[in-house]
C-alpha cells in the first residue's frame, strides 16, 4: 500500500535555503473566512469556517466538507473527491494572504501540489456535511523586496481526532496564458465517468484522440469546480484531476484506489488540448502533459496494491 506521498524537494530545502525566511507575524485577528474576501462566486463553495494562529509557523482551520458537493457520488454515504481536500487547502492559503502574510507582488497560485490518504480512516458521510480540522504549517516563504513572492502550505486533516490525509500546497506567481493545444476536442471519443472514477459525465475531463492518445478536453466547459469556463488555461487541481482519470481509465481500478497524488505544473497548461501520457510505476502510474510536444505538467498517482 502507498501511503500519503510527501513533497521531499521541499523536505530537503526547507532547513537551509537562503532563499526563504521565517513566516511574518504581523499583528492579525483570527477573522473568519468569507466567500467574498476568498475570491469564491458562491457561498456555496466556502469550505473553511475558521483559521487561527497556534504560533510562528502553525494555524489550525476547521472545514466542513458537503455531501452533496459537485464532485462527489450520489449515494447515501459518500467519500470525499480529493480536490475538496486540495481546494480547503487553497481556501486556507487565500485566508493566509488575507490576515496574516505580506502583501503578495502580484497574484499567486497553486503550482505544485501533494495530497495523500489513509483509506481506512477516510470518513464516510452520510448526513449533510463532514466537519474536518486542519492543522496547517506555512513554510518556504520568499519575499521580493518584503512583498510575498512564494510559499507552501502543509495540511494534516482529522476526523473525530484522527488523522486521515494531508495535503501540501506551493503557491506562486500566477503564470500567462497557454498556448492552445493541438486536439481542442474535434473527433474525440470520451469514456464512461465510471472509467475515470468520476461521479457524473460532466465532470469527465478526457477524450480519446483518433490514434488512441489521452487529449485533456472537459466535457462540461463551464463546470462550476474543474474549469468554471473562464480562463485559456487549467488551474493545477484540474491538471491533477485529469492525471488521476487518465491513471485510472490506463490501469482499470476504481477511485477507491488512489491513495496518493502529485502534480508539478511546469508550464501554462491550456483549458483543452494537450496529451497526457501515462507510465506504469511499482506504486501506480506516472502521468506527463505535452503541449506541442513540450511537457508542461507532470504527476503522480499512487496506487493501492490489488
């Protein structure tokens, strides 16, 4: 079984590396996340209730997870997509920037994420929603010129005291626009939600081109979580998102299997158009995203063993 996969470039950085500093404690209430002052279009989508200080590095957040999220089944027990995670997570950094970090040079954005499981400690929701605590650290802070130029956060999630995931975010620089992929979604044959481990075909984000290769094509062109049609290029959750469909439509397992995942954007990834290429690993399968032949995204998906 592969357990939660671990960021190890930053592990190694993160004792010495004269490039970053201590993270700031400017004077700062522990104010409760809005959906506005997040940047969010809806109430709806607001996933942190609370963050406060537990000291120079530490914040603890509570989250509360629906349901009836969009990306997650329609059953009557329910365990929660992995993106609710990695979005609490981005939720958290965006209340960080608000209250308690300096004031950014410009935009910044998720551009390396890790997120991992226990299986057997995943919480099953059968009600309304899933109150979930985060204990979140702020590490790898870079200023330019004392404005924030970068960071990471690190999150470890319990349920009823006990941990079950944790997911690591690094925030950067907010990138230009793609350039447009070649296969944009004429000709392509989509699979079956079912195929990719996802709840409905709406959120479906892979198509087959004509020779067989795995094009990133969204079903669902204004899907209120993955793309929300507003942009030329895909946010690093949504290029994990199709990683984590094209691993398990290569390997045949169901999404219950995934118990880690990691994505490295290394490039402006286009909203649609770019191939996914998919590599068997001991552990599950690695997955790499071209655009005109230059990969621009690569990633992880960790697999439990049959």
């Amino acid at each position: 079984m592969q357990g939660a996969t671990h960021d190890t470039r930053a592990v190694a950085r993160r004792p010495r590396d004269p490039a970053t500093v201590a993270v700031p404690e400017p004077e700062a209430m522990d104010v409760p996340p809005t959906w506005r002052g997040l940047g969010l279009e809806t109430m709806a989508s607001l996933l942190v209730l609370s963050l406060r200080r537990l000291g120079p590095r530490g914040f603890e957040a509570w989250c509360q997870w629906p349901r009836h999220h969009p990306l997650n089944e329609r059953a009557t027990a329910v365990t929660h997509h992995p993106l609710i995670m990695v979005e609490s997570v981005r939720q958290i950094a965006a209340a960080l920037e608000l209250h308690h970090l300096p004031r950014a040079v410009s935009a910044l954005e998720p551009d390396s994420i890790r997120w991992g499981v226990t299986p057997q400690a995943q919480p099953y929701e059968r009600g309304v929603a899933t109150a979930v605590l985060a204990r979140v650290a702020v590490g790898d802070v870079m200023l330019d010129a004392g404005r924030l130029a970068g960071y990471r956060v690190f999150a470890d999630f319990l349920h009823s005291g006990l941990r079950f995931g944790s997911c690591t975010i690094r925030m950067a620089v907010r990138q230009g626009a793609a350039t447009p992929g070649v296969h944009a979604g004429h000709g392509l044959l989509y699979p079956a939600a079912a195929a990719v481990g996802a709840a409905a075909e709406p959120d479906v984000m892979l198509g087959r081109a004509p020779r067989g290769r795995l094009v990133i094509a969204p079903k669902d062109p204004c899907h209120p979580v993955l793309t929300g049609g507003r942009s030329s290029r895909l946010t690093a959750a949504a290029v994990l998102e199709a990683g984590r469909q094209a691993a398990l439509l290569t390997c045949g397992m169901t999404a219950a299997a995934v118990s880690g995942l990691s994505v490295d954007i290394l490039g402006p990834v286009p909203y649609a158009g770019a191939f996914v290429d998919v590599t068997s690993q001991p552990l599950g399968r690695r997955f790499v995203v071209l655009t005109r032949g230059q990969a621009v995204a690569v990633g992880t998906v960790g697999l439990l063993r049959p």
